[in-house]
C-alpha cells in the first residue's frame, strides 16, 4: 500500500515544470455542447436591469435599494461503465430586489427580466417592507466602503467542450479508474462539467459592479471489491480554468487506487492516538473555524469562540490569512455581497484570533465595523508547515488517518466534536490498513490548540487552502 494514497500508478500527480498535478492542455475548441454557447445577456444589460430596479424603487418610495442581477449556464456528460448515462444542460437567470422604508426590509425575486416583471418585483418588496417591523441593525453600507475600483481577477475562462469531447473525457477518465487495480468492479460514474455565470450588484447609495467566473471540473466515483466487501471512493478536480484541471486519466486513476486501498477495512479498539486528517477532509475543520467566527454565530450568541477576539484559538504556529485579490483562484472576489471592498486581512497569527468574519448586518449587530465578508468567508490560506502527507504519516508514527468523515456531530454551542469516520491506520510511521466504523470524537477549541502540523498538500480545488492537518490527541472509539 502507497504511502501516500492519493499516489496514482503511472500517473504524474506531483507538480512537474510546466505540468502542475499532471496537467494536460485539452482543446479549448470544438464544437459546443449547445448550438448558442456563451451568455444571453451582456453586462450592459444587466446594468441597465439593476438601473430599472432603483430607478422604480425610488420613484415609489423606497429610502433605500439595492438588487442583484446575475445570469449562468453550465454542462455536464456523465459515463458510466463506458457508456453516456446523462447529458445535461442548464441556463438561468434572476434578479433580487431588497427595498427599506426607514429600517423596515422587504425581498423579492423573479427570474423574468422584462420590465413588467421588474417593477412587479419591486412593488411586492415594497409591499413587504410595509409590513415588516422595523430593525435598527437594517440598511445598506457605509457609502466609504463600498468598492469604487473593481480590479481584474482573472476570474472567467470559457470552456468550448463539443458532446464527443466531454463524453470522450469522462470515458478516459473511468477507464483509467478501472485499469488502476483489478479489484475494481463497479463504477458510478465519471463526470465532466463546465459552468460560466455573471452578475452585477448594484444600491440606491451608488455602489455598482460585476463580473464574470467559471468552475470547470472532472470527477469520478468507482467501487472496489464484491457483497460485503465492497468499498467506494472518489476523486474530482476543479479549476476556473479548462487547461489548469488534472489530466483526466490521473483522477480516473486516483479514484480508483483509493478505492481499491479500503478494501479489507475493519474497526480498530477505542483508543486516544493522534489524528491525521488528510487535505481534503481536513477544509470541513476550517469550515468549523469560520462558522464559529462568522457574525451570524456571534450575534446569535451560538458559538463556542465567543468573544476571542485576541486570544489564542490555535496552536502558536498557526496562521490563516484572507487573500481576496489572488487572480485566478476561487474565492477571489473584489467586493462581498454588500458591494464592500475586500482586502487582505491576517485572521489568525500566531495561533491568536485577528479577526471575525463580518457582514454589515451583523457588524451592526454586534456594534463592530464590517469586515467584507458579506456572503462569507472568501479566498482562506492555512500556512504549511515542511511535510507533505507522507512526511505526515511518518511522524505521527501511530494514529489514524482519517480521509472520509460521517455525519454532522458538531455541537457550534459548547464545541464538541463527534463525527463516523474511515481512514487508514498507522504504526510505526506506516500505513498498515484500512479502517471503517469508528467514530473520533474531541472538542474543537482543543482540537486547534492541539493542532501539532500542517501538510503542504493543499489542493487548489477550492476557495480553502489547507493541507492535511495532525491533531495530537483525540478519541477513536471502534470496539
């Protein structure tokens, strides 16, 4: 069994010169999956929509608007067992409408874009408002915080993919799944998939802007072994941009070594060892992080990080940092959700707590100043420290490594901490089988103080960056 079970046979998944995750240039061209590719509705448009909505909204009394106007299609081929299981496609549209009257909000939505529909729109918001009792935390940003210049991030990249290309894509992907171990039996299929959308918000108080963004992908999700023994797993890449994704065969093959790795899991004794959580099951801990900081928990008084504001949350060479602006990567965003610029922000140094994750609203709520982060958290960067996952696996010497969590035991209130899992088991710096049925269980305010390393095996599949991360203690229960 590979020391790191992520390794694919005959694969390049190490970054390589020129060939980042055994990159592969796929045709940007061909013919499309649909017959009018591309958006139906320029950003003009969608200005002079967002226009139209204010417009209305103040000539029938609104003291204060703002709208959204957004636009998106997307494609997806799926193969299964070699043979096409669904071709899909999709295309929508919308407009959100939120009007004040004083500190009364009123929200409507319709997906027409006529004007008839529109001004309807904002008369039903209208209607709301009226009815709704008043919240002095309501209203619209600070007029100095909103974005006044909207940079360039590099964020859409359209992907020409014919039907012939994607099914194509996806049959090299599951054939290589099935060539990575005998032990392969089964699949649920291999998926290619393509979505571009754009948008533009827009507020009674002057504030407009928008832009355009992709997320293309490759996935694949095979079984391994026969009745009882059978065991699944699944691998998948996605990148703004086509010619970044990993190469197709790769994922098919990882998909497949790992599924083929789980075969002969069992339960290990309930024990208290260290926990390795391998990068792509160690982001749902940071997801843990931001909710607990995120002003709705805070101001709802529902976190176990109330008031942490300066104090130490993880262990002392922890740093998480906020980079809005990285061109090309999810996340990336000139402005939140309120139209408030984003900038760089250091969330945690040293293990010490910098800063929440705040909208207007819950600023207010909390008598603090927004952050940006209207619509959550955007791009996050956990520091590595020098191991990858390998180099991981060697110094925890004895543990679990747990690449698959189950459920949803994470009590927000108290911080316990108590989810199904499946992984490997190691002794002596060495994977030495698979494991299933256990459950680990800790409490997440000592979990991050106990956090003894961070991988450098980040992938960049996501608006998080985290490698995997080693907890030096915590409950396995099994038998």
């Amino acid at each position: 069994m590979p020391d790191l079970v992520t390794e694919a046979p005959d694969v390049p998944v190490k970054p390589t010169t020129g060939a980042p995750y055994g990159l592969r240039l796929y045709p940007l061209s061909g013919t499309p999956l649909m017959s009018d590719p591309g958006f139906s509705f320029s950003q003009d448009r969608l200005r002079d929509i967002a226009t139209e909505v204010l417009d209305h909204a103040r000539l029938h009394g609104a003291s204060a608007c703002e709208t959204d106007v957004s636009e998106g299609f997307g494609q997806t081929a799926t193969v299964r067992k070699g043979e096409v299981d669904t071709i899909e496609y999709h295309r929508d549209k919308g407009v959100g409408v939120t009007v004040y009257l004083g500190q009364r909000r009123g929200h409507a939505s319709t997906s027409d874009f006529s004007s008839q529909a529109l001004r309807a729109t904002v008369d039903a918001a209208l209607s709301i408002a009226r009815f709704t009792a008043p919240d002095p935390c309501a209203g619209l940003a600070e007029a100095d915080r909103f974005a006044r210049e909207i940079p360039d991030l590099d964020l859409h990249h359209p992907w020409a993919l014919s039907v012939d290309e994607a099914i194509g894509l996806a049959r090299e992907c599951e054939e290589a799944a099935f060539a990575a171990s005998p032990e392969i039996t089964n699949s649920e299929g291999a998926s290619v998939s393509s979505h571009e959308s754009h948008f533009v918000s827009a507020n009674s108080a002057g504030f407009l802007g928008g832009y355009a963004s992709s997320r293309h992908g490759i996935s694949c999700s095979v079984i391994a072994g026969t009745a009882d023994t059978m065991q699944r797993e699944y691998w998948y890449d996605s990148r703004r941009k086509a010619s970044d994704l990993l190469a197709a065969d790769a994922i098919g093959a990882i998909a497949g070594r790992r599924a083929a790795a789980r075969l002969g899991a069992r339960k290990v004794g309930t024990c208290e060892v260290p926990v390795l959580f391998e990068a792509p099951v160690a982001l749902s801990l940071l997801g843990n992080f931001v909710h607990a900081v995120s002003g709705g928990s805070l101001y709802r008084r529902s976190s176990f990080l109330l008031d942490s504001l300066g104090q130490q949350v993880f262990s002392p060479f922890i740093n998480i940092l906020e980079r809005p602006h990285v061109p090309n990567t999810f996340g990336a965003s000139p402005f939140d959700g309120d139209g408030v610029a984003t900038h760089d922000r250091d969330i945690v140094t040293n293990g010490i707590l910098q800063g929440y994750f705040l909208s207007t609203y819950s600023a207010r709520k909390l008598g603090m100043s927004t952050t940006g982060n209207a619509g959550g958290a955007h791009r996050l960067i956990v520091q590595s420290g020098e191991h990858d996952l390998a180099g991981l696996v060697r110094s925890m010497r004895r543990g679990l490594l747990v690449t698959e969590l189950l459920g949803q035991g994470v009590n927000y209130v108290t911080g316990d901490y108590s989810r199904g899992a499946a992984g490997f088991w190691v002794e002596n710096g060495e994977i030495q089988h698979p494991v299933e049925e256990v459950t680990i269980a800790g409490n997440l305010r000592d979990m991050f103080r106990g956090i003894e390393a961070v991988g450098t095996d980040a992938l960049p599949r996501s608006a998080k960056q985290c490698g995997s991360i080693l907890i030096g203690r915590m409950t396995v229960a099994g038998n």
